[in-house]
C-alpha cells in the first residue's frame, strides 16, 4: 500500500509539473487514502492484541428441537 501511495505521488508531482492541477490533486488524494488504508492494516495486530479474550466464557450449546427424537418432552 505504501509503495502504491508513493508511485501516485510521484505520477502527481508530474501532473502538477504538466499543468494539470485537478488531476494532480485527485492522485495526491488517492495516495492519501492509501497510506490511510496502510497504517489501518499496521494497526489491526495491535488491536486485535488488545480485544478482551473469550476464554474461560460459557459457550451456549445447541439445544435439541422440539418434537424431535433427541427431546424426551417432545413426543
């Protein structure tokens, strides 16, 4: 993602460079969201990391259905 950002950097600096300033400013936004979008993906593990365990958590088992041959009341 960062290689990406830098490469519409650079092809916004040329743009600028040719006088094409709205095109220029598009790309330069676009490497934004990138970068963004990089730093989101740095910052997951750490946040993942930092979410509370389920461990040691009651888990609710399946129940049987009613009426069926595994449920005695069901008959």
């Amino acid at each position: 993602m960062r290689n990406r950002a830098a490469r519409l950097l650079a092809v916004a600096l040329k743009a600028r460079d040719d006088g094409n300033d709205a095109y220029a400013e598009e790309l330069t936004r676009l490497a934004s969201e990138a970068i963004d979008e990089a730093a989101d993906i740095e910052n997951a593990p750490a946040q993942a990391a930092r979410a509370p365990s389920r461990r040691g958590k009651s888990v609710r088992q399946p129940q049987p259905i009613l009426g069926s041959p595994k449920d005695p009341q069901g008959e």
